[in-house]
C-alpha cells in the first residue's frame, strides 16, 4: 500500500497551548505545564499512555473543559474570553470524532449524521444535499436509511467521521478513533483523516495506534505525565 507523503511545513497555529496546566476536582494534575503549538493545515497525532493527558488536550480544545492556568488558543480564540453562551458557535470551528463513536443507536445513518445541521437550523433541501455529499466522502452513500446496529464498527466510526465533518470545519479533532478497530479497518480511518487534511482541514488525533503513525510519517506529539 502506498502511504502519504511526509508532513508539509507548518503555517500559522491554529492551535497554541501556552504553559497549560490542568488540575480535576479529584486533585488529579492531567496537564503539568504543557505547551504546543499545532500548525494550520497540519495533520498531528498525541500520543502517551492512559491518563498521560491526551485526551485532556481535546477537552481544553473543544472547551469541553478549562485550563486551571496557561492559556489555550484555539483558531485565533483565546477560551479563556468564551463565555459560556459563546461555547456553542465556538464549537462550529470544530468536527469531533468519539472513540464509541456516540451514535443515536434509534436513529437512522441520516439523522445521525444530520444533528449537526439539525441544531443549528438549516434548511432541508440543504441539509439532504451535504449529507449525501459526507457520506459518499467516507464511502457510505446509499446506507441513510440503515440503523448503527446493521453497520460493522468500521462503517460506524465513518458515521461519526461523517458527522463530525458535515459542518466543514476548519478543525477535526478524535479521540482513540481506531482503538475499537482492527489493523486494516483502523487504516482506513486514518487515511481518511489524512484526505480531509489533504484539502486543508487541520487534524488532531489522541491514539495508542504508535506503530501505524510512525509508518505514516506524520508529527508526532508525546505526552507524559502532563509535559510534552
């Protein structure tokens, strides 16, 4: 199989931890000092073992939760200036994929992939037209009609690949995407990832998956206890 090309050079960040720290109600320090900063149009994995701050990073990204100190500037925003009714059209910037996926197990592949433009209100004619166009993206035009439960878990996660991306966000974050997966379906998730940034959307991975990125050649982000 042939694999991508190596990264290309880094433009302006996107994404800039500066000094992070993060420390949870239970006393637990996931982030002792943390700074990063991730480029524009770049394609990066976090790596470390489990509860080194990985997916902590994604939180304090998608202001899912805050820093304790340090500032984090996400897309030109500083979260510290989000007020909390701000939160939703800040998240717009931003797709997230699931480890579990998160899918309505109810709800056709259609409504699942629909909720984001469901919420914010767009209009039916516009919203059939981009669901078919996310879900021919990650291969699965014609399965609308179809619960999760008759997908595999690789068709699931493309469900979440194609809901987190309907909104074209400049941003995709994903947290362990490929950890319920096998090697070749886990392949395919992250080409895929990596055909989004192809088109310039910028992409943050937290995965264990160490030896399929090495074998991608792509930035690789370490994290141990709290620190780069």
């Amino acid at each position: 199989r042939r694999w991508p090309a190596p990264a290309r050079r880094r433009h302006a960040g996107v994404i800039s931890f500066q000094d992070v720290h993060k420390r949870y109600p239970n006393g637990r320090e996931a982030l002792a000092g943390l700074s990063i900063e991730i480029g524009t149009g770049e394609m990066a994995f976090l790596t470390g073992h489990s509860g080194a701050g990985k997916s902590t990073v994604l939180k304090l990204i998608a202001l899912l939760e805050r820093p304790t100190r340090g500032k984090v500037v996400v897309g030109g925003h500083d979260t510290a200036t989000v007020r909390p009714r701000g939160i939703p059209l800040y998240r717009r910037q931003i797709g997230v994929v699931f480890q579990d996926n998160k899918l309505l197990a109810e709800r056709p592949v259609y409504d699942n992939v629909a909720l984001p433009l469901a919420i914010a209100g767009v209009p039916r004619r516009e919203m059939d037209r981009r669901v078919r166009a996310a879900l021919d993206q990650v291969g699965l035009l014609g399965r609308e009609a179809n619960l999760p439960i008759e997908l595999s878990a690789g068709e699931q996660q493309r469900v979440g690949i194609a809901r987190a991306v309907i909104a074209k966000p400049p941003l995709l974050i994903a947290d362990e995407p490929t950890g319920n997966l096998d090697p070749d379906l886990a392949l395919e998730v992250m080409n895929l990832f990596r055909r989004f940034n192809d088109v310039g959307v910028t992409v943050v991975i937290a995965t264990h998956d160490v030896h399929l990125i090495d074998r991608m050649g792509l930035r690789r982000i370490h994290i141990e206890q709290g620190h780069l």
